[in-house]
C-alpha cells in the first residue's frame, strides 16, 4: 500500500492509498461514513485479483484530507478528477461502500467520459427521501437529524478513536453476526483498527458527510451513462434493501443483486468475487 497527499482548489490537501500494482487497472473506491485510506476490501480485492489497483481517496475532514465544510457531493467529485489527473490515469471505475455510494455515484454523473463500471456495496440512497430515511436504523435517523443524541455519538466515537480504538473493534467485532465475522479474519481487524482511528481522528469528516447525506442530490440517477451493479442484503437492518432498489430504478442500465442472510458490515466481502469479475469483464456469474 502506498500513501499519498495532493492539492486540489484551493490548496486543501486530499489523502489517499493506492493497494496493488503500479500500472493495474484502476479503481476508485469511496469509503463508508466514517471511513479512511485504510480499507480492508481494498486489501483483500487486490490480493485476488492482482491486476486491479484500487485507490481510496479520503474525503475532507478524515485522515490526512483537510477539512471543507459546506462540500458537495460533486466538490469531491472534482477532488477526484484532481487525483486521476494527477495519477495519469484517464479511465477508471468506481466502488462506492455504504455512505460512500452517493459520491461514486455523483462521480459517474459528473465523469462520464473517464467512467467505465460503476459498483454499489450497502450503499446509502437519497436520505432526504422520508421512505428512504425510515428505512435506515434509528442510529443513522439521528445522525441525519443531527439530534443532540448524534452529536454526543460522533463525541463518544473520536473519544474512543483517540483512547481506546482496540476495545472499540473488538466490542464491534464481537457485535457482528456469525455470518459477517466468519467473513471478516481476525487478522483484518488490525486494518480495521486503522480505519477507525484515521476516520474519527477528528468529528468534521463525519459530521460534514451527513451534513451531505441529508440534502437532495444535486444531480438525477436518470442520467448516469455507465452500467451500475448493486450488491445489498435483505438483511441488512442498518441500511434496508429499499435503498438499493430505489437506486436500480433510477438509473437506466443498473442491476442489483440481492444476498441473503448477511449484515452491513459483511456485505461487501460477501460479494467481492463478483464484483471484482464486474470489474475485470464487465459480467456477473451467479453466487
């Protein structure tokens, strides 16, 4: 893995990690609310598949990219031409985990002719939908209310981060259904670690990103040109299947699959073969 900082408008710094090999085909993939560089799909995807490189931009206020608040969804759309460009890398696809799905999707919206296949993990619709928004855990409710409740959860977090962030994945990991830890190694949790400690070093980062999540988007699905794949699980309580559906009927060359008997939090390694066959050959086969 290769760490990186560039300088997009206004002389923010933007952080980001490349996982794979110089020269692979390229994919963006956009972390989840919280999130950071370090991603363990990443590492396992370019272990599988060797000839992908996947880089994980950071959004403003994690890790190593400054802070920016007021920001839209196409704001890091720009972000993310600054970094291709700087990269030399012309055409590329995009994964978009959890709260990261609006932003890969913004981006083949604002990126058209650099956008190739786009994929959708867990991912989080239109959260000014009140059907949409019923159908996400009373947790993320809050945070998109921006309840006292919230703001005192988003302090709790980056006090964890900061003071115990070991107790913390293991009390996460341990919450999780046996389904999802037997897809998780244990030996994963240490970049898991990572992630959270660089994702709630500071709260702007999450606080912003659902700032964003709250508002329309200022763009419409029906004009995304590049074929989207959805991955979501019926039993997916943080973020309902709902969610993924909506999105596959907006978009006009968009497919979903549906898993079963998973959570949020495994889902996206529950799909990794097919979506990393979607990236290679732009086809599915049956899980």
């Amino acid at each position: 893995m290769f760490d990186g900082v560039i300088e997009v408008r206004n002389g923010r710094k933007v952080g980001y990690a490349e996982y794979g090999p110089k020269g692979g085909y390229p994919v963006v993939l956009f972390h989840g609310t919280p999130g950071s560089r370090f991603q363990v799909f990443a590492h396992l995807a370019t272990r599988e598949l060797q000839e992908v490189s996947i880089i994980v931009p950071e959004r403003p206020g994690y890790g190593l990219s400054d802070v920016q608040h007021q920001r839209s969804l196409f704001d890091h759309a720009a972000d993310i031409q600054t970094l291709v460009t700087h990269l030399g890398i012309q055409r590329f696809s995009v994964i978009g985990i959890s709260g990261g799905a609006p932003y890969a999707l913004a981006c083949a919206k604002a990126l058209p002719e650099c956008i190739e296949r786009v994929s959708i993990l867990c991912g989080v619709g239109p959260l000014n939908d009140p059907e949409l928004l019923v159908e996400c855990d009373e947790l993320e409710q809050a945070l998109i209310a921006r309840s006292k409740a919230a703001d005192q959860y988003i302090a709790q977090m980056v006090a964890a981060a900061q003071h115990a962030p070991e107790a913390v994945i293991q009390q996460i990991y341990a919450s999780l259904p046996p389904t999802d830890q037997a897809l998780i190694s244990k030996d994963m949790l240490s970049v898991l670690l990572d992630t959270f400690l660089e994702g709630l070093c500071i709260p702007d980062g999450m606080v912003d990103d659902y700032i964003v999540l709250a508002k329309p988007w200022d763009f419409s699905l029906h004009d995304i040109q590049a074929p989207v794949h959805l991955w979501h699980s019926t039993a997916d309580h943080k973020i309902g299947i709902r969610h993924a559906e909506y999105i596959a009927s907006q978009v006009p060359n968009a497919v979903l699959h549906k898993i079963s008997n998973i959570g949020h939090i495994g889902t996206p390694f529950a799909c990794i073969q097919q979506v990393l066959n979607y990236i290679r050959t732009g086809a599915v086969a049956t899980m």
